[in-house]
C-alpha cells in the first residue's frame, strides 16, 4: 500500500479496469470453442436476465403485407364484403380486462423466473460448466426472496414517480406557497430514482453473489455489502460508472446487430407472406396463415436477439464477479482468471 493519498486511489481504482480483462477472459473461455448446448441454455437464462429487444420487427412484417386484389374492372361497390359482427361494450371490456390480466400474469412470472435465473447464471460462470435444472430448483427460495425485494423498490419507485404527476393534474392539492416546492419534488423524485435503480443494479451484481457465496438473504447481504462499500466507494463508483458506460455501448452494438439480422430473416416471411396474399388472400385461412407468419418472424427475431446477447450478459455478470472478488477476497466466486493460471 502506498503512503501517498493519490497511491492509494490509483491502486483502489485500478481493480476495477483491471477486471474488464479478466471478465473478457473468463467469458471466452467458456464460450470459445462454441458449444451449442452451452450457448442454448445461455440463451434461456438471458432471455430472462438479460431483457429482449429487436422484436418490434414485427410491426414492419405488417405493414409490409399485401391484400388480394381486385378482380379486372371491378370497383369498391363490386366487392362484397362481410359483415362485422356486433360486439356489446361489456363484451369488449370483458376481453381487455381478460388480455390485461394474462399479460400481467406473463410479466410477474417472466421476473420470478428471471429472479430464480440471476442465480443460476452466478452459479453456471462460478463452476465455468451451463446447468439449468439443479441450480434452478437450488436457488428457487433465494430467487423468490430476490424478486420480492425487487418488487418493494420498485413499487416505491413508482409511488414517488406518480407524486409529481399526481400534483400536476391536481389530484394532490397545493396551496400557492407550496407550488414552489414543485421543482423541489421533481429533483427529489429524479435523485430517488437514479438512487434507486443504482441499488437495483448493485444487487443484481453483487448482492447476489453475496448470497450465493455465504448464504445470505438478500437484506443480509446488502448488510454485509454496506460498509465494503462505503471504504471502497472509489472502486464502487469507477465499477458502476464503467458498467453503465459499456451498458449504453453495448446495447447500441446488440441493437445494430439484431437490426441488421431482422432484416435478413424478414426476407423468407416477407416473400412467403406475399405468396399467401397474391394466391390466397387476406381472408379465412390466408389470414390465418399470415398471423402465423407474423408471429413466426417475432419468435425468430426475439431467438436472434437472445443468442446475441448471450456473450454481453455473460460478460458484465463475470465483471461484477471479478470486482467483488477484488474488494474482498471473501467473496471471490470465480478465482483467478484463465489467463492468469497459465
């Protein structure tokens, strides 16, 4: 250790650039040479830690459709055209209600499975081998514990997000003194949220290797990740400020890229799409066969998009590892990288 204030900084915020390398290291080593069975049950796990982007493909595949057309000479009064049936206001309200419920339910099991998952992939970069099933059942009570924790701030996040809002449209009533309070409120919302998306981002990042390495909750780590943090928090805000710039990097790179392969795997929709339109039609089964085809364009999309970031999710979870295994050795769960055994 140096004796010098400024030593000691350069040694404190080198081990958090140092560790991009060996995040770069340990992430090649189990993804080169290509494995499939590796890189699938990757793609599972990032398709719920992870995030999904480059489906809104979908929206370009129908426009992009072609109705049947017209017989020769034939005008608009010529065409017969079927009748809509009457639907009751009750009817429709019933079946939004109905789609609103299923989505929601789809979004709250997506984030358990997602919860239960960011411990699975903790527990498949620490052994350096892709299981899915045994530590799925093993951390199911930690993940549930994790996706309840993250439930509470963001439902605090929501309600001191709706505050301003909720003034401005005047449902919360204030007198004219406590308009200038105002902006006030709209800066402390804004600093509670950057705070509270920080404290999201650090457990999913280092809280939960914490749990996993001494078999903590998820109160109980951030206890024991506290004071680490508050006599490291020049390493801490060089390692957030880092992963927050490479995030913003690297979700351009993944969007380019999943862009350009959209556009690859429209071509056989597209042309199949149009032969349905020209051939059968836009109506009964050429409707049908469509809808399919629209619906087969997003699943291949929402494919490409996970197996793309597939090597950025693996390689930001091996950066926090190796940050945290550099602020206490305590909670080092990969050790040494490749590169530096040899």
């Amino acid at each position: 250790m140096y004796d010098a204030g400024v030593g000691l900084y350069e040694t404190m915020s080198w081990d958090a650039v140092e560790s991009l390398d060996d995040a770069r290291a340990a992430t090649q080593s189990l993804l080169v040479p290509v494995s499939w069975r590796a890189w699938l049950r990757l793609a599972v796990v990032t398709f719920f830690v992870g995030g999904v982007g480059g489906a809104g493909g979908a929206g370009q595949a129908a426009q992009g459709a072609v109705s049947s057309p017209r017989p020769p000479g034939a005008t608009v009064a010529d065409v017969d055209l079927p009748s809509l049936p009457t639907v009751s206001p009750e009817s429709v309200g019933a079946a939004i209600l109905g789609a609103a419920a299923v989505l929601v339910a789809l979004v709250v099991v997506h984030a358990i499975v997602g919860a239960v998952m960011e411990f699975v992939l903790v527990a498949c970069l620490r052994v350096r081998r892709v299981e899915l099933r045994r530590p799925f059942r093993q951390f199911l009570t930690p993940g549930l514990r994790l996706f309840v924790f993250r439930m509470a701030v963001v439902a605090v996040l929501v309600f001191l997000g709706a505050l301003p809002v909720l003034v401005a449209v005047g449902v919360v009533s204030v007198d004219v003194a406590g308009t200038l309070f105002v902006p006030l409120l709209v800066v402390g919302v804004g600093v509670a949220w950057i705070v509270g998306l920080l404290v999201l981002r650090l457990t999913t990042d280092l809280v939960v290797p914490t749990m996993i390495a001494e078999g903590r909750t998820v109160l109980s780590a951030w206890r024991r990740l506290l004071p680490l943090i508050r006599s490291e928090w020049r390493e801490v805000a060089l390692f957030v400020l880092i992963r927050f710039g490479l995030g913003v990097a690297a979700s351009f790179v993944v969007g380019l890229v999943v862009g350009l392969a959209a556009l690859v795997v429209a071509i056989p929709f597209v042309l199949a799409g149009g032969a349905v339109a020209f051939t059968v039609g836009l109506r009964g089964a050429g409707l049908a066969v469509a809808a399919g085809l629209a619906v087969g364009f997003v699943a291949a999309v929402v494919a490409v998009s996970v197996l793309v970031q597939v090597p950025v999710v693996t390689y930001f979870r091996y950066y926090g590892l190796f940050v945290l295994g550099d602020l206490d050795d305590r909670l080092d769960l990969v050790g040494e990288p490749p590169t530096r055994r040899a």
